[in-house]
C-alpha cells in the first residue's frame, strides 16, 4: 500500500511540474510508467494465484490494488496531450503487459490506451 501511495505522489508531482512544454521531463515520465507496470505486474499482487480465502482476505483488507494503479496509469497517459507520440512505440510493450493480467477492470483501464496509441 505504501509503494502504491509513494507511485500516486510521483504521479501527481509529475503533473503538476513537469508536465508543460517547458518544464516536460521525458525521462521523469517513463520511469513513471515502468515503474507502475512493474508494481501491477509483481507476482504478489496477481491475486488469482491465490486460495479464494487468501484473495478474498487481501481484497478485504487492501482492495484490487491493480486495478487502483491501472486507472492511475490511464488517468496519467490521457494528461499527457501532445506528448504522448514521445511514449510510442516504447511503451507499447508494457502496457501489453498490463493487459495481459487477468483483472477486468484493469483492462478496461489500459485497452483504450491502445486505441489511443
């Protein structure tokens, strides 16, 4: 939950700072990206790996923390405007990534990413 709450504030600095034409950091925005492919793809929080007790007890607990970061990353890409073009193909790779998680609201939160790429 924190490493999830550490990546929303690096989110929200990179849109408030870094984000125009004169302060945009390419650089600071794909590690951005990677970074949150890299927490939703972790084998610990692929809950369907686990017992339906143990899934039921994390999402209890802590929710669909996937899903969380997906909207995030969507929020992110469509904040980007005319930069996004900088991000293709790059990051085409990881966001396939993302899609190939089985968590449907995850999905409904990247495929559109495609579209838009």
């Amino acid at each position: 939950r924190e490493f999830l709450r550490a990546i929303n504030h690096f989110g929200m600095t990179l849109t408030e700072m870094f984000l125009s034409n004169s302060n945009f950091e390419l650089q600071l925005w794909n590690n951005y990206f990677h970074l949150a492919v890299a927490f939703l793809t972790q084998d610990s929080l692929q809950l369907e790996n686990f017992s339906p007790a143990k899934r039921n007890s994390i999402l209890a607990k802590y929710g669909d923390m996937r899903a969380m970061i997906g909207a995030s990353i969507r929020d992110m890409w469509y904040s980007l405007g005319h930069h996004k073009i900088e991000f293709i193909p790059g990051m085409v790779g990881p966001i396939l990534e993302m899609t190939l998680v089985p968590e449907l609201e995850l999905r409904r939160s990247t495929i559109p990413i495609f579209f838009d790429m």
